[in-house]
C-alpha cells in the first residue's frame, strides 16, 4: 500500500524526512566525563535539548572505554575522577586521537589548566558553571577544530603584488622571490586561502604548528613579524598582513589592494 501524495500520511512523511533525518544525521555526541550526577544530568539534559548527543562516563576507565567505542566528537572531561587524574585521561586520548577536549578544573587550580593545556586539552571551564555557557563553549571548540571546508582554490594565489604558488611551494613579491621558511609559508597560504577575512590565532597555530596554543602564542607573532618584514609591511599601517587584536590576523583582500 502506498501513501496517496498530498494524504496527511505522506506529508507527515515529507514533513518528518525534512526536518528529523538531517538532525538526527548530524547530532554530534559530547562525551562527559564527570563522577557528580548533580553535574552531569543537567548537562546531558542541556546537550539533549541543544541537539547533541549526551554520553556519561563516570570514571576514567570508562571514559577511555567509552572514548574508542562511541568516538565522540568531543570530550568534556573532568580533572577529578574517582579513579584517577582527568590529566591522565586527557594524554591518553590525545596519544590516540585529535578528539576536542574541553576539561573542567575547580576554581583556582590555575596548574591544572596550564598542564592540562600542555598535553593536549583545547580549552577548559571552571566549575561552577551553567550547562548554558559549557554547551556554548562547546559549541566554539567544536566550530573552532572543524576541519576547514575544500576550498575551491587554485594552485596559485594572487592578491596585489603577492603571488603563492602552492604545489611550487613558493611565493613571490612584485615577482621577486620570496625567502621563506617552511612555517612562514605555511602562515602566508593560510592567510592569502581566507584573504580578507580574519584567521584566529588558534587556528593558525593550530594549522601550522599542530600543537596546542599554550607554548606557541610568541611564536605566532615572531613568525608575523618575520613574514611582515619580508612583505614589506609597516606593522603601524601594514598592506598585506592586518592584525586584528586579540582575535588574530587577516591578509588585505582583493578588493583592498
Ligand atoms: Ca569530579
């Protein structure tokens, strides 16, 4: 038996294909990792409610277990476990995958947020907090470690006198060369690729270091500064590479130079 189109049935159909299907095809699951119950089923009911998918491990073996059999797309991950150190858990994870972390540290454990940081955590909260701001925090560093869109670029990129070839490796000023190092032309592809709009600094050290921002925020700036000068740029009122405080730097676009 068929729906009869324009039926209530089939509507119903196109109605729930329309607007349940994708949804359910990209709820992401956001592992907790946290021992209180008073925490974690307000915030699974939080992520519920915002579209996610909730999963609870209350110890830190269950949280590696749960970590390889669900592969969450991110970890909210705890520092104090009744089985151990969040510290540990975090390692752990990161010897094994690029999952986002985001730990939660009590107020003040400021040692805490640095190591956790060093061996690999994205970001972190301090308890207390509302399930409003750990979802939006989420939310962040999900957007934040996307992997970026295929752009539809070409090999070669030009914007006013710069010139990048990418499958050469090379890049040109007024069509002399440019001396760069291996970092300082990666920094330059990633900015002249979003040319115009701004990159985070996370991002760019991210991209280009592949470490986590803690160590490297100097030198990001050492490398701009070092990329700026080849470019010709016064870092006052620069051409090419503009910073943007506190957010990160945007190459000129097009339509600027
Ligand atoms: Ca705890």
């Amino acid at each position: 038996m068929e729906a009869v189109a324009g039926s209530p049935l089939a509507a119903a159909s196109t109605f729930l294909r329309a607007h349940f299907l994708p949804l359910a095809a990209t709820r992401r699951t956001i592992l907790l990792v946290e021992d209180e119950d008073s925490i974690t089923a307000p915030l699974s009911e939080a992520l519920s409610r915002e579209g996610f998918e909730p999963v609870i491990a209350g110890t830190a073996a269950e949280a590696l277990e749960l970590a390889a059999s669900r592969s969450p797309d991110l970890v909210l991950l705890d520092l104090g476990l009744p089985d151990g150190s969040g510290l540990d858990v975090c390692r752990e994870l990161r010897s094994r995958s690029t999952v986002p972390i985001i730990m939660v540290t009590a107020r003040g454990e400021e040692t805490d947020r640095i190591v956790g940081l060093e061996v690999g955590a994205d970001d972190y909260v301090v308890k207390p907090f509302s399930a409003r701001e750990v979802v939006a925090r989420i939310r962040a560093v999900l957007r934040r470690t996307a992997a970026p869109p295929p752009t539809p670029l070409g090999e070669v990129v030009e914007l006013g006198d710069v010139r990048v070839d990418r499958a050469r490796r090379s890049a040109t000023l007024a069509g002399e060369q440019l001396e760069l190092s291996r970092k300082e032309f990666d920094l330059l592809q990633l900015l002249v690729d979003n040319a115009g709009t701004v990159v985070k600094r996370e991002r760019l050290i991210d991209e280009v270091w592949d470490t986590n921002w803690f160590g490297s925020t100097k030198t990001l700036d050492v490398h701009v500064s070092a990329l700026r000068k080849k470019l010709g740029d016064d870092p006052s009122t620069p051409r090419y590479i503009h910073t943007v405080r506190g957010v990160g730097f945007r190459f000129a676009g097009q339509d600027e130079l």
